[in-house]
C-alpha cells in the first residue's frame, strides 16, 4: 500500500504541482480552455452551451427575484471579481515594495503602458467614432498578462531579465489602467443608497486596518457580504469592489521578520529536545511546536501576500479557464462572415491590438529617450521592444471582459471577439518570431 501511494505521488502528484508553480502553465491552461470552448460553439452542442450558460441562479424573497442572475452574468461578475482581487492584491503590493515603488525608475514602461493603452482606442475609434458602437473604444486597450508571460516564458533566456521586467512593469500599469476605464467609462446607472452602503463597509474595513485586525475573515465577510454585494446592486461594476477592497487589506505582518527567526530558532530547540517516538505518530509535545510555528509562520506572513498566494493558482487554474469557457465561445457556424465588417467592430479592435500597443510602446519609449525622461537598458533593444510590443496586443481575457461591458448585442459581441482572437493569435507569432531571434 505504501508503494502504491509513493507511485501516485511520484508520477501524478510531484508533476502535477512541479507544473502548477510554473509560470507559463495558467498561460498553458487558459489557452486550452479557449479552445473548448471555441470546440463546443461550433460543434451540434453549440446550442447546449448556449443555453447552460444563461441558465439563471439566485434567490427569491416573496415571490421577487434577488441577486438572479444567469450563469455567465455569475461568472463575469462573481468569478472574474475574485481575478481583480488578485489584481488590486498585486497592485498594492507593487506599488509598497516591487517594480511600482519609485515611478522614476520605471518611467520607460509606465508612459509605454500608457500611450499603449491610448494608440489602440484612437485606432478603434478612426474606425467606428460617431457610430453607435463606438463604446467599444475600451476594449483594445488591455494586454493580457498570462497569455505574454507564458509566451516570454516559453523562450527562455532568449529574453533577457530586463525585457521580462520591462514587459511584467507594463502589464501591472495596463492592469490599473484598465481597471479605471472600466470604472469610469462602462458603469451603468448609480444606486446612491447601495453605492454609500458599499462605501461604509470598505470604510469600516480601512478602519479595521488601521486599528491592526489581521484576520482574514473579518476581511472576507465585510469585502464580500458587505463591499462587493453593495456595489453590485448599485450598478458599478462588482469587479470594481474587488480592487477596492484588496487596497484596504493589511501589508503588514503581526510579528517582524527577526521576531520569527527568533521564534523559529527556539522553537527548533525545543522540537529537537522533545522525547520522541519510534512509531509513525508524533508526540503531544511535538505536535504542540509544530502547531505554534504554523501560528508564528502566519502572523510573519502579511495578510496581502498571505491572500495572494492562496488565491492565485485557483485564479490562474480555474477562474480564468471558467471565464474562458464562458465567454470564449465564438459560433462561426452560424455567422454571416459578409457582416462580420458591416460596422468595422472587428477590424477596430484588430488593428487596435495587433497595431496600436507596438506603436504606442515604441513611440513613447522613442519619445521619453529624446525627452532625456528615461534610458532603455544595452539589452532592450528595438527589435526586442517590438516583439514585446506584439506581445502585449495579447489582449484576451481583459479585452473579452470589457467587450462583455461595452455591448448588449451579440452580434456585435461576436465581431469584438473575432477582432481579439486575430490579434492576440497574430501578435503572440510575430512577437514570438521577432524575440526567438537571437
């Protein structure tokens, strides 16, 4: 039997968790859930598919419905607040101790960010401003984070460290970017009742911080049950909650790092002083210490990064590819491919894409050197630049969840995700064919 159980860990478990932590395999896993899902819209189960997806679930409160909504409204509002969670997490942490720390050292990727979010929506527009779908404009603006990451990752060292930061850099700001346009640009009609309740649960969770609570299910009752419920019901976007409510998780542990190592030094005495056995089980005593440095180990952790690295392989391996399934889905079998450029959605958001963010990172790289507001390191040269510049019009999972906001129509949905699909497949070959070039 315990042969048996050491196989299965050997050849099952140990892969399995050595592909988990790698950070190419959400890219991998994403990729493969766009491809069933692209597999049953276009197979006899299309209309199957269709049809679970707006399925409805909630509640009834005499005899009116309450927060029932279909599947897919659950998973774009629900699942995908859980992903901007981990974004808002990401976000604080970056901008207290990583690459968002000091602006002045990341001025190159910060204005490439930007004008890369910029370019895209002024090409879409060129193409459908004054039209009726011109609310589109957001959707080419986002880069996805995975998809490019998992790319880079793929090519090694191919790509030097400073063009992974470089490209890391460029995706958080796109992120926060992204985050307030949607904020801004794609909010219904305010529920100011639901609105301030909303505002007074994220207020008592900032007080809770400040006051030191560290527990994180004070946190998760109020940011769920109170912030995110709120903002759902008074038309801001749920997701918008998530971000605020990872703003106001702790940064701070409860005990300091040489407070641990002290712990953990005297509690690795005592373990080792402990009268042991020769059996399997562990003594009272032992288990006690053991238990004790679990307790130290997460008061040392920070709430924030305690909740990012619970949450992020559940984001990346299930949230994600559930979004993907959900919303990927593009039918050919019953488009008419002569209106697919009836209102030039699709060619908007391609050229948006697959054009706009090269130009726009290029250009403001170009233009902040000439400005003396930033130098490019030896190794980020301009044909690596470009290739990272294709990368980044990898714009799937934001740019679907804002086409998802921007139309009602699923036949303009439908072209905005064709426009996606041709850009993020064409620009993650031409960058990388242009990066695997030594």
């Amino acid at each position: 039997m315990i042969h048996y159980q050491q196989k299965i860990r050997q050849q099952i478990v140990l892969p399995a968790m050595q592909f988990i932590n790698q950070e190419k395999s959400g890219g991998i896993v994403l990729g493969l859930a766009v491809v069933l899902a692209l597999v049953l819209a276009n197979s006899p189960l299309r209309f199957d598919y269709a049809h679970f997806l707006h399925h409805h679930f909630g509640f009834v409160v005499d005899g009116q419905p309450c927060l029932n909504f279909t599947l897919e409204h659950w998973i774009n509002d629900g699942l995908m607040s859980m992903f901007f969670f981990v974004v808002g997490l990401e976000l604080k942490r970056e901008f207290i101790g990583g690459e968002l720390r000091d602006l002045r050292k990341v001025t190159l990727p910060v204005a490439a960010a930007i004008m890369g979010m910029v370019f895209p929506a002024l090409i879409y527009l060129v193409f459908n401003g004054g039209t009726p779908v011109a609310h589109g404009w957001g959707i080419p603006m986002a880069t996805d984070i995975a998809f490019a990451l998992a790319v880079v990752y793929l090519l090694g060292d191919r790509v030097p460290v400073s063009a992974k930061v470089f490209l890391t850099t460029l995706a958080i700001v796109d992120d926060l970017g992204s985050v307030l346009v949607i904020a801004l640009f794609y909010t219904s009609q305010l529920s100011m009742v639901n609105l301030l309740v909303g505002l007074a649960f994220l207020l008592v969770m900032f007080v809770g911080n400040k006051m030191g609570v560290k527990s994180i299910w004070f946190y998760g009752i109020l940011g769920i049950g109170g912030v995110w419920t709120a903002f759902l019901l008074s038309g801001i976007h749920a997701t918008i909650a998530a971000v605020l409510s990872a703003m106001v998780i702790p940064a701070d542990s409860q005990i300091s790092e040489d407070s641990f190592v002290a712990r953990m030094r005297k509690l690795t005495r005592r373990f080792d002083e402990a009268e042991s056995n020769d059996v399997r089980t562990l003594e009272p005593d032992q288990v006690e210490i053991i238990a004790r440095v679990k307790t130290d180990a997460n008061q040392a952790l920070p709430p924030l990064q305690r909740l990012e690295h619970s949450l992020h392989p559940f984001v990346s391996f299930f949230v994600m590819p559930v979004f993907a399934l959900g919303n990927a889905g593009v039918s050919f079998v019953d488009m008419d491919l002569a209106q697919l450029f009836d209102n030039h959605i699709a060619v908007g958001v391609m050229l948006g894409l697959l054009a706009g963010k090269p130009l726009g990172i290029l250009s403001s790289v170009w233009l902040m050197e000439r400005l003396g507001l930033g130098r490019r390191s030896k190794q980020l040269t301009w044909r690596r630049l470009a290739g990272l510049g294709f990368l980044a019009s990898i714009g799937f999972t934001m740019s679907m969840f804002v086409t998802t906001l921007a139309f009602n129509s699923a036949e303009a949905y439908g072209q905005a995700k064709v426009g996606i699909f041709a850009a993020s497949i064409l620009g993650g070959i031409i960058g990388y064919r242009i990066l695997s070039r030594r």
